[in-house]
C-alpha cells in the first residue's frame, strides 16, 4: 500500500472543521462527492468502536475507530466491506486493503486551519481517489468556510 496525502487551507477555527468532518448532516454534505447518500453509523465516534460508511444503497467499509483527539486527529483503520447488510472481513478481496489507515489532521496555521487527510492505498482504488479526494476536501473547505 501507498500512503496518499491531501492538505487544504481552511479560513476557520480547527473546531468547526471538526464539526463538519464528524457532524451526520455536514458528514453526508462532504462525503456525497464519493457517494451519492453517504451515511455513517458509528457510536459517536468513540476510540475502539466499529464505523459503517455507507452509500445510497447500504455498501461501503467496515472500519474501527483507531484514535479521536477532538479538533486535532481522527484515525481509522478500514476492516473490510459490507454489502446486503453482510460484513466481510476475510476474503481475498478484502485482503489486499485490510488494516489500511484514513487518518485526519487539523493544525492551526494563522488564522486558518490545515487539513491533511492520509489515507493507505492500494493501486487499484489510486485512480479513483486522486480525482474524488480533491472535490471531497474542496465540498469540506466550503462548509467549513460558511459563516
């Protein structure tokens, strides 16, 4: 795996990106660009705790909460997929990824705010991610930026 990086600039306290990062209603705003219907299932974000990230139609990653320092780092460690309401977290597709990290980065930087979002790729997904990510990281700054 590959560790890809994107930093943006954001003209806003550290606190509010993190509400819009992990807030459900902002969450679905950012994430559509990845997702049509993006949601998330999580118990309330807390270190340990299994995450769904979900489309539209209930397919997406099944992933732990690895650490949560508010307003400073979020780190996730994806496990595998789920489809049909079934989780798989063995088979020789999701090998190729499983233990991957998306780990999320806020520093103050003047007046603004540095997100960098490091994610573990496999050269399959690369392609895919290097177009989305930038929109995604885009949708957030502007959210974040609204007063």
């Amino acid at each position: 795996m590959e560790k890809i990086r994107f930093t943006t600039s954001i003209h806003a306290p550290k606190e509010k990106i993190w509400e819009v990062l992990w807030n459900e209603n902002s969450y679905r705003d950012w994430t559509r660009v990845f997702a049509e219907g993006s949601t998330v299932k999580t118990d309330n974000w807390k270190e340990g705790s299994k995450v769904l990230f979900l489309d539209g139609e209930g397919r997406g990653m099944v992933s732990r909460v690895v650490a949560n320092r508010p307003n400073e780092y979020m780190s996730f460690e994806h496990l595998g997929e789920v489809a049909g309401g079934v989780e798989d977290t063995v088979s020789e597709k999701i090998k190729e990824w499983k233990g991957a990290h998306e780990n999320y980065t806020l520093e103050e930087a003047g007046k603004d705010t540095e997100l960098t979002v490091e994610i573990d790729m496999v050269e399959s997904h690369k392609d895919y991610f290097m177009k989305t990510w930038p929109k995604a990281m885009e949708k957030l700054k502007e959210l974040a930026e609204k007063n």
